[in-house]
C-alpha cells in the first residue's frame, strides 16, 4: 500500500448490515481531514457495492473497493471535501 494510500481511520463493520456500515462509515469520515483516508472493512456483499456509491456522491475518492476473501471485502477512501 503506497503512503498516499495509508489509512488514517479505519472502520470495521464485519458482522453488520445495511444500513449500518454506511452509518458507521460516514460517521468516521465527518472525523478526518481534507486528503486523509479512511478504510472500511466489511462483510456484507451490498454494502460493497453501496458504500464507494455514496461516498462517490458525496464528493470524496474511492481508492480501492475489493473483496479481500470469499466474502470480506476493504475499501478505501480519501476525503476531498
């Protein structure tokens, strides 16, 4: 992982569902600064999917949103604004 790429927060929502890893998401990202990034770990296959949409439209960039396992998955994001 480059520097530009190491989180400064990370959020593990493993065991939860929608809505609640966007909620805990969300929350953590108001806490940062402009240019930090946050990662989210999580475990439930929508929220992959949902998470980097929501963030996309809030303004902030999406560095990588994969699955990491059969069913776990990391994303991260840098705030923008």
């Amino acid at each position: 992982m480059s520097s530009e790429q190491e989180p400064q927060k990370s959020v593990d929502t493993r065991g939860e569902v929608c809505p609640f890893p966007w909620v805990h998401a969300k929350k953590a990202m108001k806490k940062l600064t402009v240019g930090q990034v946050l990662q989210v770990l999580g475990d439930h296959g929508p929220a992959l999917k949902n998470i980097p949409q929501n963030f996309t439209d809030d303004g902030q960039s999406i560095l990588h949103a994969e699955a990491t396992g059969e069913v776990e998955w990391e994303i991260l994001v840098r705030k923008e604004q």
